[in-house]
C-alpha cells in the first residue's frame, strides 16, 4: 500500500533547500519523540547536498537528536572512498562532518576501495546484510522501514540509481549493483522499489526547468519501468518537492505553492 503522491512548490531552489532543511527537522523531532530514534535515507545530487547543507546551518538543526538517528543513501555512485564524486563525500561535507552524529549509526554504501574490492554485486550484498541487520519486528521487508527517504529525481526521470528500463527496476532485492548507468559513473549501488515503497515517508526533491518535463511525467500516471519517478511512493506519505522552476509543467491542479 502507498500513498497519492502531495506536491509543494516553492519560489526558488534556495527557499527550496530551506524548507526540506526545516521539514526534516520537525519530521525528525517528531519520529524520536514518539518512537524514541529516527531514520533517514540521504541522496546525492543538487539539491538533495544544497538542502543537506541548508540543514546544517539551520538553528533548529540542535533540535534534533543526532546521536538517535540513523542514516543510510538511496544509492552511490560505486567510486573510492572520499571521492568528490560519492554522495557520502558530499553529504559528509554538507552535514554530516557538522553535526554529532553516532558514527556507528552511519551507513554510507561500500566504496570501491572497501572490504570487497571492485566487485560491486559483493559490495551490494554487503548493504543488504546491513539492512538486514538492522530491521526490526515491526518492518515491511528484509531492511528497515525508513522513516524519510529523500530522493533526487534526474532529467531522465531516475531515483536513486534506478534507471529507465535497466534490470534494476525490476529487482526485488533490496539493494543491487548497477552497471551501465548512463549517468556517469556507470558503475552504482542502489535501492530498489521493495525497500523504496516501505519506507514511511519519500520526499522527491526537485529544482531546476531542466527536470520539468521529469516531473510531469511522473505525476502523470506513467510506469515506473520508463519513469522510475512514479514508482518511488512512501507507505505514509510521498511529497514531491519542488521548485517553480521544476513545477512549470505541471498542470495547474497539481501545484500547490507553499504559501
Ligand atoms: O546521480 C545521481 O543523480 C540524482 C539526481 O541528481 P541531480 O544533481 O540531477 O539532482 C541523485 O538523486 C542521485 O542520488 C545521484 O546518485
């Protein structure tokens, strides 16, 4: 079961940045108030780093509780570690270099210079068993049930490393290896839609003309084979977040301005 999706656009990709910096704090706070820890999936890309930084400079980011929240990435790009080019890189420079959190609570996906080498269907398992790890009881699958999932959307409608119409759309483990993304680097870990679609929360964070089209096409029905957008729905709650920018397409119904 998941939810219809709820658009918000804003005026700006900076205001943008600054509302998924405060949503994030509240949904979080939240979360560790009434379950006592939170977790939450990062993403690489514009956006997902820009809001990622905006949180690190937001006042109200002491409100939450860092050394109670875990985190793990939607997908890597399948590089060294600390190459400029990793999301972990990114998000550790934006934030996580920045804020207390429990360093055993962060999950960065393997790197290419990690405990398997190069070989990347090994390093995928060893995500898998990590989420393993770290399910509870009460869990949809194989992998937590995320509290927020934030994920980019690129111009070729792609999640994570989820890529129009290659074998990783269809999996049904949790994590895979992709190979031949046409995004480079072509070599990827990602999320699949099983451990996607089980999280509470996905929050799609899109700004820039460039994704309009992306964006329209994901909100209009379209099969997540072709348009893996539309198939990255939280179990709770799936906001699409946007600039006015990335929202023109968008028919006037389906935008809703943020004030
Ligand atoms: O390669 C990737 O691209 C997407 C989108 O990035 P953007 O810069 O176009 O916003 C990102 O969500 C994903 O995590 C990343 O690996």
């Amino acid at each position: 079961m998941t939810s219809t999706p709820e658009v918000v656009v804003h005026a700006n990709a900076e205001l943008l940045a600054q509302s998924v910096a405060a949503r994030l704090v509240t949904r979080l706070v939240d979360v560790q108030a009434s379950r006592g820890s939170a977790s939450v999936v990062l993403t690489g890309g514009g956006i997902g780093t820009a809001s990622l930084a905006a949180l690190a400079s937001a006042p109200a980011r002491d409100a939450i509780d860092w050394s109670r929240l875990d985190i793990w990435w939607g997908d890597e790009r399948f590089l060294p570690t600390g190459h400029p080019e990793r999301n972990e890189t990114g998000a550790r420079q934006a934030l996580l270099d920045h804020v207390p959190v429990d360093p055993t609570r962060v999950h960065p996906m393997p790197a290419s210079d990690g405990p398997d080498g190069d070989d990347v269907e090994a390093a995928a398992r060893r995500y898998a068993a990590e989420l393993a790890a770290a399910r509870r009881p009460e869990d949809h699958g194989p992998f937590p049930s995320f509290d927020v999932l934030l994920l980019g959307v690129g111009p070729d409608c792609h999640v994570a490393s989820l890529f129009p119409g290659l074998p990783a759309v269809y999996d049904e483990r949790p994590v895979v290896a992709v190979h031949g993304a046409p995004k480079p680097p072509p070599t990827r870990i990602s999320l699949t839609f099983p451990a996607i679609q089980a999280a509470r929360e996905v929050w799609l964070l899109v700004a820039g003309e460039e994704k309009a089209p992306a964006v329209r096409l994901a909100l209009s029905g379209a099969g997540h084979v072709q348009v893996p957008a539309a198939g990255a729905r939280g179990r709770q709650r799936t906001l699409w977040l946007l600039d006015q920018a990335a929202a023109a397409q968008l028919p006037s119904d389906l935008r809703r301005p943020s004030v």
